[in-house]
C-alpha cells in the first residue's frame, strides 16, 4: 500500500480508484447529523445559499 503524501498523488489516486468520488468545487452531498446528545438533527442542505460551513469530526473525549 503506498503513502499518499501531498495533493497531487491523492488527486491520482482518487481519478484511479474512486470515480464517484467528489471533485474540488462539487457541491457536498446531502447528509444529516445530530448533535452529541443524538438529538437535533440537521441536514447539510440546512446551510446551502448559506457562508461556507466547517465540518470537524473526531473524538473529543
């Protein structure tokens, strides 16, 4: 398995193997998520015509 280790090796990789991949400059899929108390949901497509939005996912424990 090779390490992809800048932009240009993972674009390469991603027109390789992953053509339903999305592109830079698509437009994100549609998702839902809910807080942390799983509760209040909200849906991406919530925020379009909207500024720019951050996702940031990881464990915060």
């Amino acid at each position: 398995m090779a390490l992809i280790k800048n932009r240009m090796d993972a674009t390469a990789w991603q027109k390789k193997f992953d053509a339903r991949a999305p592109r830079v400059g698509d437009a994100a899929p549609d998702f839902e998520l809910h807080d942390a108390n799983g509760e209040n949901p909200v849906r991406i497509s919530d925020f379009k015509g909207e500024k720019p939005i951050a996702l940031i996912f990881g464990s915060f424990t």
